[in-house]
C-alpha cells in the first residue's frame, strides 16, 4: 500500500514539474528583457526543476518495479499470460521517457546551468537553441508520459 502511494505522489510530483517548465519556467522568459537576466532566469528554473524531475522520475521507477514484484508473486505461471504485453509495451514507453527525461535534464539543463555557473557567456541564439530543445522534449516526455500512464492503467483492469 506504501508503495502504490508513494508511486503516486512521485508521479503527480514528476508531472507537476514537467508541466510547470512548460506552463511556468518557459513562457515566463518572454517576460524579461535583458538577455543577461533571461539566462540568470532560467539557469535559476532549471537548478531547481532538474533535481525535482529526475528525483522524482527515480521514485516512480522504484516504486513501480517493487508493485510489479508484488503483481509477480501474485501472479506466478500466468504472470506472463495476463500481462505480459501489455506490460512490454509500457515498459517500452518507460523506457523511452527514461531517456528523454535525462536528455533533458542532464543534456540540456545541467550542462546549461554549469556553463552559466562557470561564468560562460551564451549568446542569444545560443540561448534561443537551449530553450527550443527544452520544449521539443518536454513535448515528447509528456506525450511519453501520458502513454506510459495509459498503459499502466490498463494493466490495473
């Protein structure tokens, strides 16, 4: 039961912060007007956003790889028969949301915010790329996202 909560309340967290860079941190930019403020701004955003999204990602992982234990003790010989591809494919999807989850907050976000950090310059087209790069994959983590929870719910009927 412990578990199934906390998986939850990880996966209302991971979507909350990814909705939010969308909905809040990204349109907020076009707010600012010096370019060196806008850097400033959003390094500040993804200091905090990075460790929410892959914290919490890292929950909703571990939390469900222990429910799925249980569904497999439960299950036993026709744990395979009941589930299995419907748990390939979300587990296929997971994965994939895995990897554009850390693209995004590794590859782009900690690698912008250590640059600013360390006192580099980014030029505004630099900027413009970092900031299209984020939304193309929060487009697709949502999208990937959605799927893995469509799946997952599919699994509980």
């Amino acid at each position: 039961m412990f578990n199934s909560w906390l998986h939850v309340i990880a996966l209302i967290a991971y979507l909350g912060a990814v909705i939010g860079l969308a909905v809040m941190l990204l349109p907020s930019l076009s707010a600012v007007e010096k370019h060196e403020d806008k850097v400033h701004f959003l390094a500040r955003g993804l200091k905090l956003y990075n460790p929410l999204q892959v914290g919490a990602l890292g929950i909703i992982l571990f939390s469900g790889a222990f429910q799925l234990t249980h569904l497999k003790a439960i299950y036993r010989e026709m744990f395979v028969k009941q589930l299995g591809f419907s748990l390939g494919i979300k587990l296929t999807f997971a994965f994939l949301l895995v990897i554009f989850s850390v693209y995004q907050a590794m590859g782009i976000g900690h690698r912008f915010v250590k640059r600013h950090e360390l006192g580099e310059s980014v030029t505004p087209h630099e900027l413009d790329a970092v900031i299209r790069r984020l939304k193309g994959a929060n487009w697709c983590i949502l999208f990937l996202a959605l799927m893995t929870l469509w799946f997952g719910l599919r699994l509980q009927s």
